[in-house]
C-alpha cells in the first residue's frame, strides 16, 4: 500500500472516530443542559450548574422515572423543574377539599363529582396539548383540583351509605381505591411511555371521560334530609338491626312533598331542600378553627406529612435507584407496593377495624369514640418503619 492510501485510510478513520465521539459526547450529556467549551456544564438560561453533573448514569444528578427525561427534553426544563409537575398536582388536590366540602352539603354530593370531574377531564386533555411548560403546570394544578372531590366528598358518600359500625370495612376500601390509584399509575404509565409521554395523559382523559359518563348515567344523589324525614316517617328495621321504642309519627313516604336522592334533577343546581346548609366558606372556616387544638393539628400534619412524603418519595426515588432498566420496569417496581397495599386492606385493615370498634364499644357502654381506630395505627407504623 502506497503513502498516498495509508495517509488517507487514517484520515478516515480519525474523521470517524472523531463523529463517533461526538455523538457520544451528545447523547452522554444531560437533557437541557448545554456542555461549553471550557468544560463547564450550565442551564438553556446561561446559569452556571453547582455541583457539575457527569455523563454518569449512576450520577444521582442524572436520575430519572418514566416520562420525566421526555418532559424534560420536550419543555427544555432542568429534573428540579419536572419534580415539581408531581408536587403541584398534590397542591390541587390539598386546596380543592377547602372548596368542595361545604358546596357537597349544600348542592349534594352528585353534582361535585360531575363538576369536579369535568374539570380534571378538561385539563387533562390541556396537559396532554400544553405546548410551554407554564400551560403544563397550569394543566396539572387542575387535575389535582377537580380530582380532589374524591378525598373528602367520597368520604362523606361512604358515611351516607352506611351505619357507624360499617364504615371501618367501607371507608378502608375507598382508601384503598385511592391508594391504589397511585401505586398503579406508575405502572400503566411506564408502558405507556413506550407511545409517548403525552399519551400518559391521554389515557387519563380517556378514563376521566369514561368516569365521567358513569357518574352521569349511574351515580345517585346520597345528601339526604335525614332529621327532616325522621320526624315525618317511621323507623326502618331492615338489615339486622333491633328496634327501640321511640315515639314516632307513621306516614306514607309518598305522601312527603319533598324531593331528595332519586327524585333530584339529574343535573341539580339548588340547595337540596329540607336541610340546614353550611355556607360556602365554612369548611375554610373550620379549617382555621381546627389549630385551636394542637393536639389534632400536630397528630394530623405529622400523618399528612409523613404519608405525602412517603408517597412522593417512592414515586420519584424508587426508578431512580433502578435507573439501568427501561420505564416499562421501572413501573413495575410498584407491583410489590400494590400487592401489599391489597392483602393488608383485604385481611388486617377495615373488617379488624370494625371488630376492634365494636369490641371497645362494648366495653366503653355501648359508646363509639373515633380515638378506638386507632389502635391498628401502632402497628402499621412500626411495620412501615422497620422495612
């Protein structure tokens, strides 16, 4: 081989090896983040990074959970900035029960969850289209807000379906609906990555849609006018339980002109009659009321806190510590929590609850008191401390 080919045949080795740097260098440095010349790694605004990330994908810095390197890349935001689309939805769903509540004694239960729903179905569809990463948020906030009927509203359906003595078994089932909600989004969403990120929300606007239609369709108004009725109609003996001699005047529930439940307009905009209705601001009200005891304040903020804490934390720590498997497994790292969420509702939760309760009471002289829950508390959080 002549001078001639041996001087171009490394030319173009070297040309090659030196693309194949490149792209290398490219696809090794973070998403929106722009390697300088100087060596120094900075943000799209020309803010100089602290500590400097590495090309390392075991660097915590470079972590990441499903969708969140596509959010980053599509809105040109730094990983601090795509956390935050995990905790301003959790902001919805704080503020939305301050506003809620009182309108669910007043207007009924029904027409909230319609409402509420609506909107989280709308700004879904905005989440999913948001073009900036101010819309994206904006959309966020909003699926939190009209999503947050079902922690407090739905607690309050529950006590409308069902007796005291029930309500541990009911309430730990609606908890669990929740509860799983948010162990099983990570796992539908990592497959659903496979699509795109903003198919993750797509399917949400999909069953949104299909949750909404169920409501309309399905849903009954539970608000009723208990003490209105009770002095107007006899006492019910049905489901097992005995009857005390009370005086009570017997009519035809026909015969009360009073429209409740099912006799309600599909779409019921009025005051469900025959009740005292709070005003609108007063769940605010009791809100602030609350911080005059301390005790209730501190043992609830300590509860949210930890819970919110634990959950945020396991939804955005968990894939990082795997970051070397694909999003599809990264979401099935939440199988375990799943499973353990079900089997602890299903055999040591509400019906124990309730067999506790009721054991307590006995002995209390036939008296419920809500501190008798507690009890199952002590150990679950020992459990949860010690794995």
């Amino acid at each position: 081989m002549d001078e001639k080919t041996t001087n171009n045949t490394m030319g173009t080795a070297g040309l090659e090896a030196d693309v194949k740097k490149e792209e290398l260098d490219e696809k090794s440095t973070p998403i929106g983040i722009v390697e300088q010349p100087d060596g120094l790694a900075i943000l799209k605004d020309g803010m100089r990074l602290h500590p400097q990330p590495t090309s390392d994908p075991l660097d915590p810095l470079n972590w990441s959970i499903p969708s969140f390197p596509e959010l980053q890349e599509q809105f040109g935001i730094s990983y601090s900035q795509v956390n935050w689309t995990v905790a301003i939805p959790a902001l919805g769903l704080a503020i939305g029960p301050l506003f809620w509540s009182s309108l669910a004694d007043i207007f009924g239960r029904r027409i909230i969850f319609l409402t509420g729903t609506l909107i989280a179905f709308v700004s879904t569809i905005g989440a999913a289209v948001a073009k900036d990463y101010s819309n994206y948020m904006a959309a966020r906030f909003f699926q939190g807000f009209g999503a947050s009927p079902a922690s407090t509203v739905g607690m309050a359906v529950v006590i409308d379906l069902f007796f005291e003595y029930e309500r541990g078994q009911k309430l730990g089932l609606w908890v669990l609906a929740i509860d799983t909600g948010l162990l099983a989004g990570p796992i539908i969403g990592g497959f659903m990555d496979l699509v795109s990120s903003a198919w993750i929300q797509w399917l949400t606007a999909i069953l949104f849609g299909v949750l909404l239609i169920l409501e309309f369709v399905f849903m009954t108004e539970t608000l009723y006018p208990r003490n209105y009725m009770l002095s107007r109609m006899p006492l019910s003996a049905g489901r097992d339980i005995d009857m005390e001699k009370v005086e009570h005047q017997k009519r035809d529930p026909n015969e009360v002109d009073l429209k409740r439940t099912e006799r309600l307009l599909m779409i019921n905009l009025k005051p469900v009659p025959g009740m005292r209705h709070p005003n609108p601001w007063d769940s605010v009200v009791r809100f602030v009321l609350t911080f005059q005891y301390p005790v209730v304040v501190i043992g609830v903020t300590i509860y949210c806190f930890a819970w919110y804490w634990w959950i945020l934390s396991i939804i955005t720590m968990l894939p990082a510590a795997y970051i070397q498997y694909s999003p599809q497994i990264q979401g099935l790292l939440f199988l375990g929590l799943l499973l353990g969420t079900l089997f602890a509702e299903i055999f040591t939760s509400g019906r124990l609850s309730d067999a506790i309760v009721m054991r307590l009471a006995k002995k209390n002289g036939g008296v419920r008191l809500p501190e008798m829950r507690l009890w199952l508390a002590y150990p679950a959080a020992l459990l949860s401390a010690s794995k």
